[in-house]
C-alpha cells in the first residue's frame, strides 16, 4: 500500500499525463478538420504564401461536432485610420463553397502580382484591404447553409423586417431543423456573426469610406449585386454612390451581367447582418459604408448540367472544373474594381447638387414600381 504522501505525487503525475493527451488529443482534431475541410486548407497555404504582406488573426473559433475551425481575419494595406478600406467576405452560407472559392482566388491572384507589380504596390500605401473568406466553416464542413447550431447566418442580426416576409424564408424562430431559423429570441448573435460585426466596425465603419462585399450563390439566372435595405423596402442614403459605382463598371466593361437592385426587390427578411451593420454606420453621417451582396446566378450553371440538380453542393456551386475557373476569373475582375474604387473614392463620389439628382435617378429607377 501507498502512504498519503506518495499518492499526491503519483496522482499529480497521472493527471499531467492525461491533460497532456488531451491536449495532444484536440491539436489532432484541429488537424483533422482543416484537413476536412479543402477551402480552410487553401487559406492556410494563402496565409504561408502571404507571408510579408499579410496580418492574419483568427477572429473565433467555432466547433461542429468533434471538430473545432478557426474563423480568420486577414489584412493587407495600410492600416492608417483616415484611409478607405474595403473588405472581402464569403462563406456565410456553408452550402455556397463558391464565394470562398472566388475571394481565394482573388487574394491568391493579388500576392501573386505583388512580387512584380508596381501599381498595385503602390496602391496598397493608400487602401486597407480585409478578408474574412470562410466565416461558416461549421457549416461548410457540414454541407449547410446554416451554422453547426442550426442558425442562418444572414438572419441572425437583432433587426425586425417591416412588414410581412415570406413564410420560413423570411427568417422564423420556429425550429433549427427548418431552414432560415433565426436563432432564439433576445439571445446574443451566433460567434460567427460577433466576429464579423467587430471585424466590420474595428477595420470598416471606422474609415470616412469603406465598401463591403459578400460573395454568395443563389438559385437565380442572373448575376446580382443586392445593397440594403433587406428589412425594408425604403431607400437608402447611399444610392447615389451605389448608381455611380454601376455606371463606372458599366463605362469600362460595357458588356458586363451584374444586375443591381435593393434586396428588398427580390423579398424582404428579418435579421439581415448588413442591413444591421449598415444602420449603425448611418449614426456617424461624415462617414460612408457601402455593403453590397454578391448573388452568383447558379442556374446558370445548372441549366448547362442539368445533373447538378441531384445535388446539394451541385445546386449551390458549379461542378464542372471549366465552368468553375470562369467563374473565378470572371468575378475576379469585378473584385480588383471594387479595390481601386475604394481607393480612389474621392475622384467620382459625387457631392452638392449632383448628388441630390443622382439620388432621385436611382429612386426613379428601383422604387418606382
């Protein structure tokens, strides 16, 4: 038999030895998921691939059944508070792969010109850039278009709808195991969405002018860039600038399919997170925030691969490896755009009397009907 004295120290060792298989035990599963999940492991090459240029951190962590996933936050830029910014967001939806696949892309794309081209160097002196290109990866790695608990991201926000919304897809709090659940009532938004909001409000809201995009899919035949409101069919303050961004993209790619609208045109919902950060932006009236959504028309994929209708991912993203690279290199084009508009704000924001018209134009062109 063991004394007392001898037990504590055998007991200590024991205990030691368990915490550090733990320990070992859950970096192991933290491997597993990455390695489950192909997007998040495109990211952390990126991550390696940027390294000089890139300040990553991770924003939250999530977990989704055995398995934990980081939610990064990636910056490049000058960090200057006075400069514009404009961020990159993608994977709301862990069913639509293809926004994370495009922002990837893109900031590949980007650290790759780095290393010779000088005009974008010089850019990033005056801009800030920001990525957060797998938000969900729970959901992701779940092949959702919710979190791992069951809650819609992008119906999550503390924000009431005015009016009536569509049965269940207008966000409810009926059941998770219905789509578009919204989360219960008066508890704090999901991780996901709490790291967002800080991310948009330390780096974005921050700025005198910023521009958010959102790359999502959705089952439509047109390529669609949605700005709020979603909960309203009101308005909003910032048409003018949204009107003359669509026009300079116009000027230069005549051709283009980017379709424009106010969400609320399509339908309205409840607790839409840009609508609720674009709200708190409007509490600082010398400052601009300009969120748009991009809705990638995957019918338009669907419809030359008919197929893809039997199944989830297939619905959601283009399945075919030509199909895919255009997408990536179509939007990519549109992305670096966004970037240099950012940037140069000043030289086509238009203030004064002009402005006032402009508003009316677009009032007349998307709240006539």
């Amino acid at each position: 038999m063991f004394n007392g004295s001898l037990r504590r120290p055998v007991f200590s060792g024991i205990l030691q030895i368990i915490q550090e298989l733990h320990s070992k035990f859950e970096s192991t599963i933290f491997i597993i998921a990455m390695s489950t999940l192909p997007e998040l492991n495109e990211l952390e090459r990126i991550l390696e691939l940027g390294r000089g240029h890139l300040v990553a951190h991770v924003a939250c962590e999530v977990s989704a059944g055995n398995m934990r996933f980081p939610v990064y936050q990636l910056t490049m830029g000058n960090p200057d508070p006075m400069l514009p910014a404009i961020g990159f967001f993608g994977g709301i939806h862990g069913l639509e792969r293809i926004g994370t696949q495009v922002l990837l892309y893109f900031l590949r794309g980007l650290l790759a010109r780095l290393e010779w081209d000088k005009s974008l160097n010089h850019l990033l002196q005056d801009v800030r850039l920001v990525f957060m290109p797998l938000i969900n990866p729970g959901g992701m790695s779940q092949s959702t278009r919710c979190n791992p608990q069951g809650v819609d991201l992008m119906r999550n926000a503390p924000i009431e709808a005015a009016g009536r919304v569509p049965f269940l897809l207008g966000g409810h709090r009926i059941s998770p195991l219905l789509p578009w659940y919204r989360g219960v009532a008066g508890v704090a938004m999901e991780n996901e969405n709490l790291a967002l909001c800080r991310v948009v409000q330390q780096e974005l809201l921050a700025r005198p002018f910023s521009i958010a995009v959102d790359c999502h899919s959705g089952f439509g035949s047109r390529d669609r860039v949605w700005f709020p409101y979603a909960h309203s069919v009101n308005p909003i303050e910032h048409l003018a600038d949204i009107l003359t961004l669509e026009e300079l993209f116009r000027k230069i790619y005549p051709n283009n399919k980017y379709l424009y609208e106010p969400q609320s045109v399509q339908y309205r919902t409840h607790g839409d997170i840009w609508d609720y950060l674009y709200l708190q932006a409007q509490q600082n009236q010398n400052k601009t925030f300009l969120p748009l959504t991009l809705e990638m028309g995957s019918w338009l994929w669907v419809k030359k691969n008919p197929r893809q209708l039997f199944s989830r991912q297939g619905i959601f993203n283009p399945s075919v490896e030509h199909r895919l690279h255009r997408v990536l290199r179509g939007h990519t084009v549109w992305l670096d755009f966004l970037m240099r508009a950012a940037c140069s704000h000043g030289n086509w924001v238009v203030k004064g009397p002009s402005r006032s018209r402009l508003q009316e134009q677009a009032i007349a062109r998307w709240y006539s009907t």
